[in-house]
C-alpha cells in the first residue's frame, strides 16, 4: 500500500471518529435534558450511555455513505432515497442536539412532554441515519459480490 493510500484512509477515519464524537456529544446533551424529565429509567447510567453508543454509531454510519463510483454499479432509484433518509436524520439528531445544548445551558425550564419530544426526534434522527448507513452499505456489498 502506497504512502499516500495509506494516509488518505487514515484521514478517512480519523474524520468519522470525529463524526461519532459528534454524535455522543448531542447524545449527552439529549440525555441531560431527558434526565430532567424525572421517569426513574432516564436517570441512569446505562441509560446515558445507551444514549452515548447509538449516538456514535448513527453519526458513523449515518453521515458518510459511501456513493460513487458504486452508486453507478447498481440501481440509482433507491440511492436518493436513502440519501434522504441519512439527511434527514442527521438534521432531526442535530436538531434535537443543540436545542437540548440550548435547553440545558441556558437553564430553560420545559415541561417534561418537551423534553421527551426532543428525546423522541432524536431517537428518530439516530435510528433514520442508522438504519440509511447500513442500507448503504449492504447494497454496497451486494454489488461487489456480484462482480
């Protein structure tokens, strides 16, 4: 492997570590508000963490999908669709993640149902760019299984 490759998929990675950072970030964020909500199951640990992991792994699957030159190996109509998916569920995670910053920072009192909205729009952020990476990547493999 030539120096150049070699330092190209080593930038590649350290940036989608960076995204999966940025993914736990919001998840803190999002479970600091939740906690506020006072319900005995988001006032753990385990709960904090739960929130932690599946924000990384949204963040690192969801954002960089891979696209060409695979996309150009297999069918294009469904690749927008899941474009969009990733998209939207970046915007709705990173959404519900600086509002609940904002929330929390700030010290705005909100009522337990608003906090279990911005609780629920991430989680539904989270679960689209989740469920877009791997569908991206599974079409990926299809294809070079195929070859």
């Amino acid at each position: 492997m030539s120096d150049g490759l070699l330092i190209l998929r080593l930038a590649h990675v350290l940036a989608r570590l960076g995204l999966a950072m940025t993914g736990a970030v919001g998840a803190t964020f999002v479970s600091a508000l939740l906690m506020r909500a006072e319900l005995p199951w988001f006032d753990t640990v385990e709960f904090t963490v739960l929130l932690i992991a599946l924000g990384m792994i949204g963040a690192y699957l969801g954002i960089d999908i891979p696209r060409w030159p695979q996309l150009q190996a297999g069918p294009a109509h469904r690749w927008p669709a899941i474009g969009l998916a990733s998209a939207t569920g970046t915007f709705l995670a990173a959404g519900a993640g600086l509002l609940s910053l904002y929330a929390f920072v700030i010290d705005e009192t909100s009522d337990p149902a608003g906090n279990l909205l911005f609780g629920a729009t991430w989680m539904l952020g989270v679960c689209m760019q989740i469920g877009a990476g791997l569908a991206g990547r599974r079409r990926i493999a299809r294809v070079k299984d195929r070859n």
